[in-house]
C-alpha cells in the first residue's frame, strides 16, 4: 500500500507540473531566413529557439496570441553568390536578432489577417560588392530604433557604403500568416516577382491545436531596399517555430521517472534482504532450478 501511495503521489505531482508549466508557457525551436527575390542569391538561415507566451493568460488548444521575447540571434559574415551574371555581387551575409512582439489571432491558418503583428528584426543584411571578404559592401539595416522596419512597417533611409554616400532606402512590413510579396526592379522596369505564405497548424496538421507541443507556425515578412547602385530589390524575412515541451518540464519528468525507478530498486532490495538471501546468490538458485 505504501509503495502505491508513493507511486500515485509521484505521478500526481509529474502531471501537475507539467500541467502548470505548460498553462501559459510554451517551448518552441525555429529558424529565421532572409530568402532573396534576386534569383542565384543564397538564403541566409539562423536558428534559435526560446519560451512563447500562449493566448496571453494560459489554455491550450487554438492559438489566438502568441508572444515571443527573443530566441534567435546571430550573424553570417558571408554566403557566396557563384552566379556570374549578378556581378560585382558576390556574397550575402547578415547580422539578425529577433525582437519582442504580440502575434495574433493566429488559428485560422493561410490567408487571416493578424491584428497584433509587429515583432521587430533587428539587424544588418549585407550585399559584398567585389571583394570576397565581403569587406566592401552595402549595408541594409532591418530596423532603427525598434519602432520601423523589417517586422514592423515604415521606411528606414540611410547613407552607406562607406565614404561613397551611397543612399539606401528600406520598406518594412508587419508578419503575416497569409501572402507576403517581394520585388526587384532595375531603374523601374520590373524584373522578378516572389510570394511566401505563411501557415499555423497543430500536431495532426489542424487549426484548433496549434497551441499544443508539436504545433507549427511559420510567419513571412516582405522587406524591399532601394540602392544608388542596385535599384529596387527584395527579400523576405521567414520565421518558422515549433512548439516543444520546455527544458524546465521535460527535466520535471524525467526526475519524476527516474525516482519511480530508484522507488522499484529500493522495493526489490528491500524484498530480497527481508529472505535472507543475497540477491546474486537468490538468482543464481534461480537458475539451477531452472535446469
């Protein structure tokens, strides 16, 4: 009866905190990309992960709000361009940080709308102008201040590229889970046009469990920058995350499974000492019985 009473309370205790920390809080793991209209350029991907903030006070099921605080950040000094006919382009690279922000309602899947939709991306992307090293190049801030750009809406104007005085311009946009649209022109006459979607969906691929381990969201920003020397070109901000269990919940559990487990081995030991026969001396006597 002890042992029973040990073993309800335990798994009693594992359910219960595993239930409150997956209340409000989520685990997720994703990646970041800046995807590029221009074809021949790389993507450029970063990869983090952190806690999400579901539905603002807890439930699990649909994802109405999601707020992330961070997760992802990191840089890529260069990824080459080996198309020859992008010349003198020859790499990408880029400096990201993900910001804070409130994302939702989110259920509902392609095409709805978000009406909570800003969460900053911080940061530089780059295009390295004839030098390898990527030490001559044109810098694109993703934002300024927190408050425009990329993830956000507004433009951004700077003056760049060293001491030439190269003027950059760059369109921002808010995250959707509908259809971004990117582009480039060359002095004016369109010459590529690209879309992204972004989705939410749960573990059996629905939209009423999205907030539940195993749920995926991706959300897409389109960022367009003019150049004095490029023209109009764009890219796109693509962040895909994943709900897990938390670091903190999955290590609750597994010491609630590993103290099951030493509860049985005391159990046995107890057992075996209490005939008197060592538990080696008891198996062997096992075997013999056996042929």
């Amino acid at each position: 009866m002890r042992k029973l009473s040990g073993f309800l309370v335990a798994v009693a205790l594992g359910l219960c905190l595993a239930g409150g920390a997956s209340a409000k809080l989520l685990g997720w793991e994703g990646t970041l990309t800046l995807e590029f209209v221009r074809p021949g350029i790389p993507v450029v991907p970063f990869a983090g992960g952190g806690v999400a903030t579901i539905n603002g006070s807890g439930g699990i099921g649909p994802l109405d709000a999601l707020r992330l605080a961070g997760g992802i950040t990191g840089s890529r000094s260069r990824v080459s361009v080996t198309d020859p006919g992008l010349a003198p382009l020859v790499g990408v690279g880029a400096a990201v940080t993900l910001g804070t922000g409130l994302l939702g309602p989110i259920s509902g899947g392609t095409g709805a709308s978000l009406s909570q939709n800003t969460l900053a991306l911080g940061g530089m992307a780059k295009e390295c102008i004839l030098f390898y090293e990527c030490g001559s190049y044109i810098p694109i801030p993703l934002t300024v201040g927190g408050t425009r750009g990329a993830g956000i809406g507004g433009l951004i104007t700077v003056n760049g590229f060293g001491t030439r005085g190269v003027q950059i311009s760059v369109t921002g946009a808010p995250w959707t889970i509908g259809s971004a649209v990117a582009f480039n022109n060359a002095w004016g006459v369109p010459t590529s046009t690209a879309v992204r979607w972004g989705f939410a969906h749960g573990p059996a691929s629905g939209t009423t469990s999205t907030a539940n381990r195993g749920g995926v969201v991706q959300l897409v920003t389109p960022i367009q920058y003019v150049t004095s020397l490029s023209g109009t070109s764009g890219f796109f901000g693509v962040l895909r995350i994943e709900f897990v269990p938390e670091p903190s919940t999955a290590l609750l559990l597994g010491a609630g499974f590993v103290g099951l487990a030493l509860m049985g081995r005391d159990a046995k030991r107890r057992r075996l000492s209490s005939t008197g026969i060592p538990s080696g001396a008891r198996s062997g006597a096992r075997r013999g019985r056996g042929r």
